[in-house]
C-alpha cells in the first residue's frame, strides 16, 4: 500500500541553471509583464538569446530549455525557479518567485531565469505556478 502513495507523489526534475544569459529578441516582443517560454529546438534559442558557442549551451536532441523574461524595466526586479517536478507524467511543473523590484536602477535590464531539463517523451506541457499563492502563471506546450 505504501508503493502506490510514494509512486503517486511528484518526482523532481533534475535541472540545470545557467547564468550570464542576456535576452535579445531578435523581432520578437515581449507580450506581458511576464513571459514564459518552453525552447525545443536551435532556431527558437537562437531567437531569444543569439548565435552562441558556449559550452553549457543545451542539446536539443536531449534536453528542453526553459526560460521566464520580464518586460525591460529600470527597477531591480527578479525571476526565480524555485522546484520543478513531474507529476502523472504528462506535464512538468515550475513553481517561480516573481519580484518586481523596490530599487530603481540607472539603466534598463531585462530580468530573465533560464534552465535546462532534460526531454521526456511524455510529457506535452509545461505549467508555471506562482511559488506563494499556487496559482497557475502559465501552461506552455512542448513542441
């Protein structure tokens, strides 16, 4: 009886946080004051943060990225990815910590929190939950 509970509990996902990414949005707008995006492939990376060499850059072939960007603001605003699980193995879900800054800063910045997970089969979607209030951000599809 045991087995069943354990089995029915959300697994974490291992995932990989990179620093030092810059959003260019190379003909692409920002929509909201915050935007999520599920990265499958090169074209759409390329998109969002350039032609890059980096070496922790993802393979593709393997791995999905996942990225939250905030409008460019002047105000010391923060994302952050706090646990991301997989539950019933359909969906993966990403509990986040928005902050839209108490400082003004003298420049404008894009705040923006990127990692890599690695690509399951089954799973179609990915959900953003507020990390305080457990409400749904956003539900993005994997392609």
């Amino acid at each position: 009886m045991f087995c069943l509970f354990a089995n029915a509990q959300p697994q974490q996902v291992e995932a990989r946080f990179l620093q030092d990414y810059y959003y260019l949005g190379n003909g692409m707008d920002l929509k909201s004051e915050v935007n999520y995006f599920v990265i499958a492939n090169r074209k759409e990376f390329k998109k969002l943060f350039g032609v890059t060499h980096r070496p922790d850059t993802p393979d593709f072939s393997k791995e999905i990225m996942l990225a939250i960007i905030m409008k460019q603001t002047k105000w010391n605003a923060s994302v952050n990815m706090n646990k991301i699980c997989m539950k019933a193995g359909g969906f993966i879900e990403v509990y986040c910590d928005l902050d839209e800054g108490r400082h003004q800063l003298t420049y404008k910045t894009y705040p923006l929190k990127v990692c890599i997970i690695p690509r399951y089969p089954s799973v179609t979607k990915i959900n953003f939950y507020n990390n305080w209030k457990m409400r749904l951000l956003a539900s993005v599809p994997v392609k």
